[in-house]
C-alpha cells in the first residue's frame, strides 16, 4: 500500500543528486540489483517449502539481475579506472553505507511489512528479527558474496 516504504536516505539522496552515469551510480545500482539477486539464487536453490510460482519469479529476477549486475559491473570498473585513491575511499564509504542500508531495509523491513504479510504486531515481529542471531548470520552469507565483488573493484568494504 502506498505509503508503507521509504528508500533508505542514502538511497533516495543517491537517486536524487548522484550524478547519472557516474560512478556513485554505478556503484548504487550494482549493489542495489546484487543484493537481492543473492537472495533470490538462495531461494532457487533451496526449492524445499517454495512455492513453484515463487521460485519462478526469482528465476525471471536472477536472469534479469545478471545483465544489470554485468552493466553496472562494468561500468563501476570504468569509473573507478580513472578515478584517484581519494575518489576510491570516497566510493568505499558510500559502498559501506549503501550496503548497509540496503541489506537492513531488505532483511529487515518495516514493521508494516510483517503486519501486511500477517504477523501482528510487526514491531514485535521486526524486533525479533533483528536481535535473531540465526538470521543475522543468514544476512552476513548472503552479504559476504556483494562484498567481495566490490572487493574486486578495489572497494575497502569489511572496515
């Protein structure tokens, strides 16, 4: 329902004032199209308890997020080529950030999202979330893979 989600202010600034094509928006797009193509290839290869129609959704996704993850793979990669050691530490702590916010706004969503799906009351729902330590380590093997592609990149990402 409308109203119900906001983008994480790192998001939503980056989508308003990152210059286009630039690095900071390669960078975003990489870890926002990553991030849940990671979850997503989970699912595909845990079938066990998901629903067929489901599991053919994150098909269609994976499929779809890899030409994204290339596109902006590629283009960080040029970005970062030209880019001096201060514009690479600039783009590691925006990369920290926006993985951050991004994986707590996926994994952890509002509680409006847990009451919507049937679990009232969704602040009891989301607390429980986030101080479970079995989901916690389920985020972190979903978040190590990201990671290391901007690793790959010369990114200083695990600080």
């Amino acid at each position: 329902p409308e109203g119900s989600w906001r983008a994480p202010w790192a998001v939503s600034a980056l989508g308003r004032m990152a210059p286009a094509r630039g690095g900071l928006f390669w960078l975003a797009m990489l870890i926002g199209e990553d991030v849940p193509n990671k979850f997503n290839r989970y699912l595909r290869s845990h079938p066990d308890g998901v629903n067929p129609a489901v599991r053919q959704i994150c098909t269609l996704h994976v499929l779809d997020e890899a030409r994204h993850i290339s596109l902006a793979g590629h283009n960080l990669e040029s970005a970062l080529a030209g880019a001096g050691a201060g514009r690479g530490r600039l783009l590691s702590v925006a990369a920290r950030l926006l993985l951050r916010q991004l994986a707590h706004a996926f994994y952890f969503p509002p509680a409006r999202f847990y009451e919507l799906a049937g679990l009232t009351p969704g602040s009891h729902w989301r607390t429980a979330a986030l101080r479970n330590p079995v989901r916690s380590r389920f985020v972190a093997e979903r978040l190590a893979p990201t990671a290391r592609v901007l690793e790959s990149y010369g990114l200083e990402i695990n600080r």
